[in-house]
C-alpha cells in the first residue's frame, strides 16, 4: 500500500475522524466550567481542538507512509504490508 492507494486513504480517514472526536472529548473534559451539558459548551473549542487533532492525525498517517514505499501504513508501528 502506497499513499496513492484507496485503502491508505481509507485508514488516514478513519485515523482522522477518530482523532476528531478525541480532539472534542479532550476539550469537553478540560473545560474550566466544572460539570458542563451540552448546552453550553464552548462548541467554537471544542470543534477547533478536534479539527488540530484531525491534522495531526492525518500529518502523521503521511508522514509514515511512502509514495515509493509498496508496504505503508498509516500507522508506522505496524509492519508493512505486502499485497
């Protein structure tokens, strides 16, 4: 699997939206409002911290892989894949 891959491309998103959610949930439970509802949650931080965790996720899935690397993965702790 290559950067140009389909399946590559699947895992960098499936990395990104993951991250995503754990961007919200971290600022969710960082708030310095003490217990919060959803109602007033600073949604404005909370979508921003999960957007930089969505970047960083998907600078890094790059980052691992190769354009001339047949084996990447966007996780570089596995090994590499030989189709």
């Amino acid at each position: 699997m290559s950067l140009l891959d389909t399946d590559f491309a699947v895992e960098v998103a499936d990395r990104g939206i993951k991250s995503f959610f754990q961007g919200v949930i971290a600022v969710f439970a960082i708030s310095d409002a003490g217990p919060v509802n959803a109602f007033e949650f600073d949604w404005a931080a909370g979508l921003g911290g999960g957007l930089a965790m969505t970047i960083l996720s998907v600078a890094t899935s790059l980052a691992s892989g190769s354009i001339f690397k047949k084996g990447a993965t966007p996780a570089s702790i596995l090994p590499p894949r030989h189709d």
